[in-house]
C-alpha cells in the first residue's frame, strides 16, 4: 500500500488560556504565530464564538489552539490536564504518556530550548535518554506535556522489522482474554519463525523513489 500523507498538517488542542498559550510557544520557545481562523458560533454542535490558530514547529508543521469565548474553566476535581479528566481509578502513569513530541537536529539546538524554558515559567522538568533518543520534558500554560527530542542515532532497517513484527504480536494478542508482555513476545517468537523465509527480503533496503 502507497504511503501517501507527507507529515503532519496540525495537531490541534483547547484552551482555557490563550494568552500563556502564546507567551509559552511564540515568546518563549520562538514559533511564530502564522494563521488563525475567528468564527462565529458552528459546528456540529452550538459553538460559542472562537479562535483558532497556529504557530509554526517546523517542516510546514504546525501546532493550533482553539480558544472559545466565554467558556469558563471547570474546577481542578479530577487529574490530568484541563481537557482529559480522570477519577482516582486511573494510574498517574497513563494519565501522563500523553503527550507531543518536536524533534530538533542536533545536542546543541536541544540544549537551547532548554535554556529558552528554564528561563521562562515553565522550566525543564526532565531530560533523559531513552532506546534512539535523547529528551527534554515539561508542561505548557494549558497542562499539556511538551517533549523536545534529539535522535541519538539513526533507527536501522532490523529495528523497523522489529517494530512491524511487535505490533503485529502486539494487534494478535490484544483482543484476547488475558492480554501481556509475555503473551505478546511469545507470539512475537512465532511470527519470527512463520516470517523465516522472509529475512533477507525484508532486510535489503527499499530503493528511493524514482530509482531503478
């Protein structure tokens, strides 16, 4: 199947507050602010009137808020940022895996938006290595947790196979009664031996578009 989509558009989210939305991705992390939308009221539902509007992260990328007037904050009653709400039944750990990822090109440029955030009110909060990456952390004005990363290395082709054949053990097993780790590395196992034939194939690099 033809991969067709060229990256991401916009990733879009709410806010209760627009101004330290602008002071955090425009003032202190330097994206400029290159469109916005001001509607009346539409939709599916009956919209308030609203903004909507984008800062530039890169690559024709973009990030944009929406902020709808008059729509009043609910009070702090359960976890999580101010638009995905948990009771006390949900981990902390779950509650904090979502997130947005911007990846820079090298240690010097991660170094300074560190530098950019700890100067500002909303200072680094971890920096970590993990498996290909390397990762600065912290919350924006709504709640949002921000990651800025580096690749530490290029991912490999063997490592593409071996996330192929993860979430394919990963989708097998999901579905049934007890899913586990141990469950989905043991199916895992039998795709690598079903799949056998199929190492060097899958191991020689496709050729770039327009090659021969």
């Amino acid at each position: 199947m033809k991969h067709l989509v060229q990256g991401v558009d916009h990733a879009a989210f709410p806010t209760f507050d627009p101004a330290g939305t602008v002071k955090f991705y425009r003032d202190v992390l330097g994206f400029p602010v290159v469109h916005s939308i001001c509607a009346a009221g539409w939709g599916p539902e009956k919209h308030p009137d609203f903004i909507h509007f984008f800062f530039d992260i890169g690559n024709s990328d973009r990030i944009a808020f929406f902020y709808y007037f008059g729509l009043d904050q609910p009070g702090p009653d359960r976890r999580g940022d101010a638009y995905a709400r948990f009771d006390d039944s949900v981990p902390g750990f779950f509650i904090g895996s979502r997130h947005l990822a911007l990846h820079v090109g090298s240690e010097d440029d991660l170094n300074e938006y560190q530098r950019r955030l700890d100067a500002s009110e909303w200072p680094t909060e971890m920096r970590v290595q993990h498996e290909t990456i390397e990762s600065i952390y912290t919350h924006d004005p709504n709640g949002y947790i921000l990651e800025i990363t580096r690749a530490l290395r290029p991912v490999t082709v063997e490592e593409d196979i071996d996330a192929a054949l993860t979430i394919d053990a990963l989708v097998d097993i999901a579905a049934g009664p007890a899913p586990s780790l141990d469950a989905l590395l043991t199916r895992k196992a039998e795709l690598i031996v079903e799949r056998g034939d199929r190492w060097d194939e899958l191991l020689v690099p496709a050729p770039e578009e327009g090659s021969r």
